[in-house]
C-alpha cells in the first residue's frame, strides 16, 4: 500500500467533497474576502470618478484626522457608556431571572413563564423600537396618556438626550433577559443533586443553598460568558440604535458604525466611512482575541 | 392556582415562593403587556377609537383597521417580500451551510488546512459597512431580492457549529456506506442529511427568524419602496412617523385614525413569529445550547 498519495490524486479522490463545498468556498472568497480590498480606501482619498485605481493614496491621514475630530471622543463616550449600562444593568438580570425560574416548584408555572419571558427575543429590532415609540413618544405614547389624564404636561423622552441611554438598555433587558437565562438554566441542570440533598440535611436554608451551592455551579459560565462580552465592548447593537436615532440625540447616539453608514453610504465618503469601520474592526479585534485568549486560559474552548 | 397538586410539590409555599412567584409573574407580564396593548388597540374600531384612552381590551371590537391594511397593496407588496425572501433566503441558507460544513468536516480534504482558519477569521473580523455595500452594488444587485439573500448565504458561526454536529455523527456509518459504493456526494444525502434532522431544524428557525427581522441590509440596498420588505415598511410607518409627534397626514388614511393601523400593522408582521411560536421555541433553546458547546 502506498504510504504517502499523490496530491492530485488526493484531490481527485474528494472530488465530491469540492463540489459539495464549492459554493461555500466561492461565497467566502467573494462576500467576506473580496470585500477586504476595500479596506485600502483608508489609505486613498478615494474618488468614485477616479475610481480605485486613480485615488491618491494618503497613507493615515483618514485616521489622523479621525483622531483629531472632537467628534471621535464623543462617538467613544457613547460606545463605552452604552456598553458599561448594557454590562451592569443588563448582564445580573438574566442570573437573577434564572436563579428565580430555577426555584419555582411547579414545572407548568416555570414552563410557562419560560415560553413569555423568550418571546421578546424573536421580534425584530424595528417591531421593539415601535413599541417603545407607542410607549413614549409625545404623540401616541402610552406614558404620555397617562401623563394627560393626570393633567401633567408631555414629556418628549424620545427626543431627549437625557433619556437616550436609560431606553438603549431598557429595550436590550425587555428583549433579551429572558433568553439569556436559557444558558445559565442548562448550566443548573450539571450540578449535582446530591449537594443539595446533603445542604438539606445540614439544615441549610433556601437563600443558602442558592448562594453557596447553585450560584458557585453556575460560576464557570457567568466568568466565560461575562468575559467573552467584554470581547464585544464594541459591538452596541447598531441596528437598535440606528432605530432609535434623530437629529435631536446624535450627541448621545452616534456610535462607530452609524458614523460610518452616514459618512459612507449616506453621505458617499466612502474613504471616510471606511476609515471608521476599519478602526471599530480592529479595535473589535483585538478585545475579542484577548477575551478568548482569557476565557481558554480560564479552562473554557472559547469561541473559536 | 397554578398546577393541581402533583408530587413534586413536596413542601407547602412559603413566603419566599409567593415573592419569587411574583417577581417572575412581574417580569413576565412586562414581556407581555407591549405585545397585549398592540393588539387590543389594533382589534378597537377606529371610529370609536379615542387617542388619550387607555386601552388594554379592545373596545368595540372591529376589524376595521385590518380590512384597511390588507387593501393596501403597499403593505402587501413588502408582507409578499418578506415571504419570498425569508423562504428562498432560508433554503439557500440551509443548503449552502451544511454542504459547506460538510466539507470542511473532513480533515483528508487537501487545503482543509486553510480553509477552516480562513472561515474562523471572519467570525471576529468582517471588511465594514461601506465595503461590503460597494461590492453589492459593483455586482448590480440594488434593488435585487439577491441582494438580502446573497450576502449572508452562510457564516463561520453556523458553519463551525453545524460541522461539529455532523462531526458526531459516526464515521463508522460513512465508512460502511463508502464500502458499499457511496461516494462522499451519496454519503452527505443519503447518510448525512438524514441524521443531521435535528439541527437542520435548529438552523431552519434560527435563519427563518434572521430574514423575517432583517432590517439594516433592506435598508440600504432596496431604494425603491416596491421592493420593500415588512421590516422596511413598519418603519416607515412607525417609527418615522412617531418621532416627533405621530400625527402624519397622508391622503391615504383620512377615514381612519392612524393608531389603529399601525397596531394592527405591527400584530400582522408579528403574526408569523406567533404562529411558529412553538416550534422556534424548542429548537432556539437547542441552537443557544449547540452554541454553548463552543462557547
């Protein structure tokens, strides 16, 4: 038997399997590589007369005066603040939701609750901005109804900076607490029995078995999950705030990639607008690497 | 109140469950109310209907609003995209994802060692916004349906986790088939694909439900509002309209207050999600849980 096979024969032995993947493979080299080309208009005062080819190559000048821009703190600010909020309001709730559904006695009552707490997370990110218009706006919104029937005068939260950040995270915990307790409840479901049936026989009490012996098991997961979001420090959820986005907040609003979809596409400064994308991807970059780096040195696979 | 008295309930409530039940009871009618407040709105007869009431049953129940929306070609037109979008978009998904996972599962393949590292690199780093809608629009496919559907044909997250799976599925079997004559196209239809029932599940709901919300790519790449998808039109509808005030008017909607309608918009563009409810539940909860086996 031949110990080592030709390459072409190799190859003409899994010829299926190219075939099979031929259309994965295309799509990666056309949609996420092809497009990494473009990453060179930072570089380029790019002129779609000109075209690629003709551009005047700048070397970092897009940056520097990205970097210069007093804009570029206050697109920081936003970015790091909505992430603090969202990390330190948001992140607790799921652990506390699922502790709570993990100490109900009746299965039907759990299950139940289960299956409404979810239900936010399937709905579109417009269907939840619209609901919270029909909450708040000045118009047609329910607290503001409210607030006529008790003869107090409008708010107009919506336009209001003040209130910008406070429904950013209210939207993120009403969509998304009760899914993200599905990790934690499969986490309670590996810790053993036993531990509880011996804390009984110690006659410890309910608050104690849940804060020595359910939230210590699920402990691994919450250090690799809250690690592995600090890796998305830069991801804010950009459709969520491009809904809920008007003139009147663009000081607490603007984050990253909205600045980069109005410079770019909106506005056609393409070299600009990639600018902007390419500093957000980097910076991206690197905190998820070093949180992966973090959760596999923490014993986790990580997540890739 | 909740559940007959079955045998688990060993232990008689205490004032601690009647809190925990509470808090739970609280949380979940948070989640609900938005949902119940649209929908008695949307069901009230716009005639009776009054803006500065609160209402959270409908009053004088009609279908008024509905009758409106569904003679309105406009919200039809993108009701319509949406459907031909998310189904052709998810066939395409699922086709594209576990052919390619299958691939790069099997680590004899020459080049398996550039490619999976190839893939894994654009789960953290993606070329940007404007990149990505120049080389759309450089292929011609504005205002193309294409345009949703192309661009995210598959990704390195569902590839990893759908290889995984097909990973777990006994290469004993595989062998056995090839002995048998199989090449690797009859293994992946005939042995692959069957045993592979429950993520294709998983992945059918996960990709049905990004396409139906899908908004940002709508957005920038169907200029002209015929092709508009739901997302694009409940926007329009909304979300632009109610910034400010609310009180838009269009020749259109003269005969009926505005309220009414938009709700009853918002109730049909959930209605699907509704309807499928049970099924993405049960397989959502297991793509979070496949997920986890990487995360």
């Amino acid at each position: 038997m031949q110990r080592k096979e030709s390459l072409a024969s190799r190859i003409f032995k899994h010829r299926y399997l190219y075939l099979l993947s031929s259309i994965t493979l295309i799509y990666f080299a056309v949609f996420r590589y092809a497009p990494m080309w473009g990453l060179l208009m930072a570089f380029q005062k790019y002129s779609p007369f000109k075209g690629f080819w003709k551009s005047a190559w700048v070397g970092f000048d897009n940056f520097a005066s990205f970097f210069k821009d007093p804009f570029f703190f206050v697109m920081l600010r936003n970015t790091m603040v909505i992430s603090f909020l969202k990390l330190a309001l948001f992140f607790p709730l799921p652990i506390v939701l699922s502790l709570m559904l993990n100490e109900t006695r009746h299965k039907k009552f759990r299950s139940v609750n289960q299956t409404i707490v979810y239900f936010p997370y399937f709905i579109s990110w417009v269907v939840t901005a619209s609901l919270t218009f029909f909450l708040l706006s000045s118009g047609i919104g329910i607290v503001n109804k409210i607030f006529y029937s008790l003869g107090m005068p409008a708010i107009s939260f919506l336009v209001d900076p003040k209130y910008f950040w406070i429904i950013v995270v209210g939207q993120t915990v009403w969509k998304e607490t009760g899914y993200g307790t599905i990790l934690f409840l499969s986490a309670i479901t590996t810790i053993d029995l036993a531990q509880y049936e011996a804390a009984e026989i110690d006659g410890a009490s309910r608050m104690q078995r849940i804060l020595h012996i359910t939230l210590p098991g699920i402990l691994p997961t919450i250090v690799i999950l809250l690690i592995l979001r600090l890796g998305q420090v830069f991801d804010v959820g950009f459709e969520q705030i491009l809904l809920m986005y008007n003139s009147s907040v663009r000081d607490v609003a603007e984050i990253f990639d909205t600045y980069a979809y109005w410079q770019g596409i909106s506005q056609g400064q393409y070299s600009l607008g990639v600018t902007v994308g390419l500093f957000k991807g980097v910076v991206g970059l690197v905190f998820l690497l070093a949180s992966n780096m973090l959760a596999k040195r923490l014993g986790s696979e990580g997540i890739f | 109140m909740f559940a007959p008295k079955a045998k688990y309930v060993r232990q008689r409530m205490t004032l601690g469950d009647y809190l925990n039940y509470t808090g739970i009871i609280i949380f979940s009618i948070i989640c609900l109310l938005p949902f119940l407040y649209v929908l008695s709105v949307s069901f009230t007869s716009p005639k009776e209907y009054m803006p500065m009431k609160l209402i959270l049953w409908p009053e004088h129940f009609s279908l008024e609003s509905y009758s409106f929306i569904i003679n309105r070609n406009s919200f039809m037109r993108s009701m319509a995209n949406s459907v031909f979008v998310t189904l052709v978009g998810t066939v395409c998904n699922l086709a594209v994802t576990f052919t390619g996972a299958y691939g790069i599962s099997k680590k004899t393949m020459p080049g398996h060692k550039f490619i999976v590292p190839l893939v894994t690199f654009t789960l953290v780093f993606n070329a940007g916004i404007v990149p990505n809608f120049l080389l759309v629009r450089s292929m011609g496919m504005m205002n193309s349906f294409w345009a949703l559907i192309l661009p995210g044909l598959t990704n390195a997250w569902s590839l990893l986790i759908v290889r995984s799976f097909i990973e777990g599925i006994s290469s004993e079997l595989e062998e056995a088939a090839k002995m048998d004559g199989c090449t690797e196209l009859g293994v992946f239809f005939k042995i692959i694909l069957p045993l592979s029932k429950a993520a294709i599940a998983t992945f059918t709901v996960l990709f049905m439900v990004n396409h139906w919300n899908a908004y940002f790519n709508a957005m920038i790449y169907m200029t002209s509002t015929d092709n508009w998808t739901l997302p694009l039109m409940i926007k329009s509808m909304i979300v632009d309209s109610s910034a400010l005030g609310g009180a838009v008017s269009s020749t259109d909607e003269k005969t009926v207050p505005l309220e009414t309608i938009k709700m009853a918009a918002i109730v049909l563009s959930i209605a699907p999600i509704v309807i499928t409810y049970p099924f993405l539940q049960k397989y959502f909860e297991k793509g979070v849980t496949l997920g986890a086996v990487k995360g």
